[in-house]
C-alpha cells in the first residue's frame, strides 16, 4: 500500500528517480551460474540475516522474485464477518506457524531460500517468513518497536506459540494491528510521503517494519475484527533453476497448503513465476492434443475422400484459420 514511500525512505529518492538512475534486478539476461553468484553475495545475505529484508521494498519487488504463500480461512468470502473464522484465533495461528515450518523445511532441503544463523544451536537455517506469525512472535517477544531479528523470529516454537497466544494477547495484538492497517490507509491514500500527511488523532502503526500484505482490503472495517486473508513472503532466491525446482515442489504439494483445516493455501513467487510455469506446460500439452487432432483429422479424411490432394488441402485449410 505504501511501497512508493519505502522506496523514498529506503533511497532518498522517489520511485520513478530510482528506476531512472539505479540499475534494476533482472534487466538482463545472464546464465543460472551468473545468477547464483549474484545472490549469494554477501551484500544480499547481509540484508536478509540482519532483519533489514523484513518489510523492506526488496521483500515485495516483482524483480526479487521472493515467493510467498497466500492463505485463507474456512468461509473466507463470506460478507457476514460473524461467520468467518479469524486467522487470528488460536488454532489458525497455530496452524499458520506449522504450514510455514514446513514449508521452511522443504525450501531448506532443495537449497532455495537464504539461510542465517538460527538462535538454537547456530546451524544455518531459513529464515521465518514475513507474516502474521512473525509479527505474533516479534509482539510476545516485545521486540516489534525496533529492527526485527531473524533469530528472535524462530525462538519461539509453534507449540509455545499456541499457548502464549491467550485472549488478551490476541486483543491487544488485533489492536495494534486494526493501528497499523488505518494507519497504512492514510500513507496510501495519496501520493505524499509519510513526513507530509496529516494523521490527525491517528495512533502510528507500533510495529516497525509493518507490510500491509498481512491483512486483506475487509479488515480495517471488519467487525470483530477478522482477517480472511492473509500472505507469507519468504527469502527465496531467484535463479531460472531454483524457481523451476521451487514450482515443481509447490505441484508435488512439497509446501504445506494445510488444505482447509483451518487454513488452505496457494504459492507463487512476486513475478508470477509459478503460474507462467504451470500457462507454459498447459500450452505443451494442448500442442500435443492438437497435433494428435490434426493426425486423427488427416486418417479420417483419407479414408473418406480416398485423395491425398484433397485432404492435404483441408488440413491447410484448417492451419489457415489459426489466427496470427
């Protein structure tokens, strides 16, 4: 909602200045090894291990190419916010945070996402998600005013998670967050900076490094507060390689889509990679059901007019009403 003002804050400069006169992701062509070296450089991992890439412009560019998974809860599309269960609530949070350590798990094991020390035992690890678990876990390990740290993210497990997840956190955190999603509305609502706008009697968002991409449109206005929808971007790198591994892992259903209990899921990367994947193998199967067509067609013809002129004649017929 307010990427134009991350950008200034985050450059100096505003969007269009940046894309003038900064060279950007993915603007050229280079082999997959040209590629890996580039986002394994120690710049990158830096702002990734450092919590800087938590919230930032990098987190949510389309050149990035992060993927993210998209969750809902049962009813989602329901208008009667009475009938829709919150992913606040205990369970779906709950099972939010088992969906992403999965999902952490199997992008661990085929080496596509940027790994950093964990708090544990120092074995490098993904780091957790941006999302509503991590903004949970940052509030009841009170470190949401300042810069969010990739360890404290992950020191406290799921279990414990549900458990410290009682009603008057889960109040005061739906709170803050109906803070942070108003105050998200007014620094979008024009093109001034955050600096510029009059937020009258407005509280300011408490978390430091909020993304709106938690919540969905209905929650600011919902009544009780409910989120329906909500999405998890994860520090995954951007090779031709590792993004066809990460779209075949997401078909073999390798990243948890907990399916409806409470939750289910869908994943795709900033760029829309996944589905251009899925559009292309579509388009390789309907090529062959047609040219399967075409040789049914061509038999048919032949025994029908018993005059390979003629069905040659067809068949060019019929590749003439293929629009160009």
């Amino acid at each position: 909602l307010f990427f134009s003002d991350k950008v200034k804050k985050e450059t100096g400069r505003d969007v269009w200045m940046e894309l003038q006169t900064a060279i950007q992701p993915n603007w050229q062509g280079g082999d997959d090894e040209d590629e890996e070296k580039q986002e394994n450089d120690s710049g990158t991992l830096a702002n990734v291990c450092s919590g800087q890439w938590y919230g930032s412009t990098k987190m949510v560019s389309r050149g990035e190419r992060h993927m993210y998974g998209m969750l809902k809860t049962k009813n989602a599309d329901d208008k009667n916010d009475d009938k829709v269960e919150s992913i606040l609530k205990e369970d779906a949070i709950y099972n939010m945070c088992e969906v992403e350590e999965d999902t952490l798990t199997a992008l661990e094991n085929s080496d596509s996402c940027y790994k950093c020390p964990s708090a544990s035992n120092g074995v490098d690890r993904c780091i957790s998600p941006y999302s509503l678990v991590l903004l949970a876990r940052q509030y009841l390990a009170n470190n949401y005013t300042s810069e969010f740290a990739t360890t404290a993210a992950t020191s406290i497990p799921c279990d414990n998670l549900r458990t410290l997840w009682t009603p008057s956190a889960q109040s005061e955190f739906t709170s803050m967050l109906q803070k942070c999603a108003n105050w998200a509305l007014v620094v979008s609502s024009n093109n001034q900076s955050a600096e510029q706008k009059d937020f009258g009697n407005l509280d300011e968002c408490p978390f430091s490094q909020f993304m709106p991409t938690v919540v969905d449109d209905l929650f600011p206005a919902s009544y009780p507060p409910t989120v329906r929808y909500t999405s998890s971007f994860y520090a995954t790198k951007k090779s031709g390689s590792i993004l066809e591994r990460m779209y075949e892992d997401a078909e073999s259903k390798k990243y948890d889509g907990s399916d409806g209990n409470p939750l289910s899921g869908v994943y795709d990367t900033t760029e829309s990679d996944f589905y251009d994947f899925y559009s292309d193998s579509i388009v390789g199967r309907d090529m062959s059901l047609a040219v399967g067509s075409a040789g049914v067609t061509v038999v048919a013809m032949i025994i029908h007019t018993k005059s390979p002129f003629l069905t040659l004649m067809g068949l060019f017929q019929i590749i003439l009403s293929f629009p160009l």
